[in-house]
C-alpha cells in the first residue's frame, strides 16, 4: 500500500482557503490538506526535516511575510524541494505574475476562476492530473 501524501495549500485569504478546501472534498480527494496561511509557515512546513514532503503545493502569490514567488524561488533553490510539484493557484491577472511563475520553477500556473462550479471543476482537473495520473518523483526526490 503506498503512503497517503498530503496536499499543502498555501492560501492567506480565508474565503479563497475554504472554496479550495470545499472543492477538493467535493472531488472525495483521499489526501490530507494541510494549510498555511502566509509563505514563511509554508517555508517552515517544507524545511522540516521531520514533516513528509506533500505529494503538490497549492501556492497563491500574492502572501504576507514571505511572497509566493520568493516561497518558490527557495523551494527550487533547496535539494530537499527542489523538483517537489508546484503549482500557483491564484487570482492574479498579471502577465508578468504569470512569467515570474514560470521563470521561478512553477509547474503549472491556475487563475482561480470566480464561479464556485467553475473553481470545483477546476480542482477536479487538478486533483485527477496532479494525484492520479501524473507520476511524482520519488519518495526522496532521488533516482534509485
């Protein structure tokens, strides 16, 4: 049987953090969703040696005390997180939010949509892309 991994939503906006959660659950997604509500928990959540990597990171950019971008550029930056799945989950409709993304090592970048049905359609993508089909790394971030 293999290890249920957790999902960690790095969301400040309690609203925005209750209609992913909401949505994930509607989807019966199995994992643990973890939250952090600024970037420098989720820094401290990810550094811990003695917390398992998640299996994502839903990053919102726009975080107090430690940016979504700057959470990103620290996870590549780190071998522990280096190649761990990334993915910016936000409003933002700056194309240049979207090419620092990118730049910084996203995987995959998701402008939340306003509509509830359209936010949980958008998660069941994510959760079936990211959790069922897509193949992680491995367990330890390296080849055996």
């Amino acid at each position: 049987m293999t290890e249920k991994k957790n999902i960690l939503l790095v969301e400040d906006n309690p609203d925005d953090e209750l209609l992913a959660v909401r949505a994930l659950k509607k989807h019966n997604i199995v994992n643990d969703i973890v939250v952090a509500r600024d970037g420098q928990a989720a820094l401290d959540y990810l550094f811990d040696e003695s917390q398992p990597l998640p299996a994502l990171v839903l990053l919102d950019l726009k975080l107090p005390k430690v940016s979504g971008l700057e959470v990103l550029q620290k996870l590549r930056a780190t071998e522990r997180t280096a190649i761990l799945p990334v993915v910016i989950l936000t409003t933002s409709r700056e194309e240049q939010d979207l090419m620092d993304g990118y730049r910084s090592g996203c995987n995959s970048y998701i402008r939340k949509p306003v509509d509830f049905t359209q936010f949980a359609e958008a998660m069941r993508q994510l959760k079936v892309y990211w959790l069922v089909i897509n193949e992680g790394p491995p367990k330890n971030g390296r080849a055996k």
